[in-house]
C-alpha cells in the first residue's frame, strides 16, 4: 500500500467522522443542476469550508457542499458545486475532491456540466453524452510528482468515458423518451468564453462541444481507477453565423430549463449501476 497524501488522509477522516457510511456512486453537479438533491433521501450535508484542506466553490450556481444519501435504493454522494482553474485553483486542487470520493469508497463517477455547443447540428437545450474529449487547451492535474496511491505515473486515457455506463444510459433515455446527443467535449481554462475564431478551431479539432471545467475532474478519475460517465448541458452556441452575447445568467438559466431531463437520466442510471 501507498501512503496517501496527508490533506487528502485528513479530508476523508473528518468527512467519515461526519458519515461513515460506505458510498459506491459520486455525482457532481454543473452549473445550475442542482435539482437532483430533491431526489434523494438526505442523510448528512458538510459544508466544503468545513472540511480540512478542501477547496472550497466560489462561482454562483454551485453550492459548495457535499451531500450523502440515498437516491432510490443506493448509497450517493453528490458534489453540489464543483472547482475551476478559472477561480484560480491548481489543476490538482480541482482534482482534490474526486481523490477523496476515491478514499470514500466511490467506484463510479457521473458527471454533468453546462456546455457551449460547437456542433452545427445542436441546438440550446440539447443534453450531449461525452463519448471523449479533448485536454489539449487545459491543464492536467497529474503534473508534478505522481501519487501511487491513486494511480501509475502514466495512466491509459484511451476510453476515459465507460462504455458500459454510455450504453445503459441511452437505453434509458430511450425509454424515458429524452433525446439525446453524442460528441466530442473541448475543455478551456475559461473564465471568458470563446472567441468566434475559438470557435471554428475547436471544431476544426474535432470537439462538439466546449467548456471550463470536467476535463481535470475525468483525469484523476481515470487515474484512480473510477469508472466515468459524462453529460453536457448546451446552453448556448458557438457557432461562427451565431453573434449573441453569451452571459453566464443565461448559461444558468437553460441549464434550469434542462434540469429535469439530467435528473431523470441520472436517477434511473444510478438504479441500474451494479
């Protein structure tokens, strides 16, 4: 056994203080999909400032707690607000809080964010499974000294997105009638958001849809062992003929509108996981 990092260790000793029961599902939460607590039978809240060395959320649309329950039959933990590079935290401090839902017990991962659509055939609203994704533009959060205890030094990102998990959930959007996109998601440091040339090279690169955070959160995930399931909001586009403003009110406001449709395809995902 690898010892594991000091911050880390105290993290997950004062949240098992707090809660000791064993947790196998991690959720986080994008920007303003918060919905999916009114879900779940609430056990425990910790406030992210409560926890030692924890980084705490400071974008508006992301509470900056963690909250342990139940969501149908199964033991969850949800990350209702998430870090950014752009709020001036390291990539491995935005990692921080996957590494510790590792610690937890956490073996699978779902994921949600609020993205910009480069894809000309998406329209605001759609909801995208992430099949891949593209880091180029960001930064990664195993730069520096590897910690074993979570993973080897160079770890295999060829399917970062787990099969399995993508099939499971496009047969129950089949069945709860929720149309569903697939793409490619292009993560940014942010916080401005693209410029129209931006734009047309992430296209041109392959990426359908483009955001500020997820891609560090993936990685250590993956690192660890996790399996990882991903969904984008499209809150708006980027596309070169579009020449709206984007504000970040707005972002909030359709991913609300869509709130509904993530919490019905994360509810029975969470059901079928084994």
């Amino acid at each position: 056994m690898h010892p594991v990092p000091e911050a880390i260790r105290e993290a997950v000793n004062y949240i098992k203080s707090q809660y000791d029961k064993p947790v196998e599902t991690g959720i986080i939460l994008g920007s303003g999909l918060g919905n999916l607590i009114n879900e779940m039978t609430i056990a425990n809240t910790i406030r992210y400032a409560e926890i030692p060395f924890f980084p705490t959320s400071t974008v508006e649309g992301h509470d900056g707690k963690l909250i342990f329950g139940q969501l149908g039959s199964k033991q969850v933990v949800v990350m209702s607000g998430r870090l950014h590079i752009y709020e001036g935290y390291s990539p491995a401090e935005v990692a921080f809080p996957v590494r510790v839902l590792k610690l937890l017990g956490v073996h699978t991962l779902l994921i949600s964010n609020a993205a910009g659509g480069v894809n000309p055939a998406f329209a605001v609203g759609d909801l995208m499974i992430i099949t891949d994704h593209i880091s180029l533009a960001t930064l990664n959060p195993l730069v520096g000294k590897n910690e074993p205890a979570f993973g080897i030094r160079f770890p295999d990102m060829t399917a970062p997105y787990n099969q399995k998990l993508i099939e499971k959930a496009k047969d129950i959007a089949d069945r709860l009638n929720i149309p569903l996109r697939e793409g490619i998601y292009f993560g940014v440091t942010g916080p401005s958001f693209e410029t129209r040339a931006e734009y047309k090279m992430i296209r041109l690169l392959g990426g359908d849809a483009v955001g500020m955070s997820t891609i560090q959160e993936v990685i250590a995930a993956v690192h660890a062992g996790l399996r990882v399931f991903g969904i984008s909001v499209i809150t708006d586009l980027g596309l070169p003929e579009v020449t709206n403003t984007i504000t970040h009110e707005e972002v909030l406001e359709k991913a609300k509108e869509a709130e509904p449709k993530i919490t019905a395809l994360f509810k029975e995902l969470v059901k079928a996981i084994g």
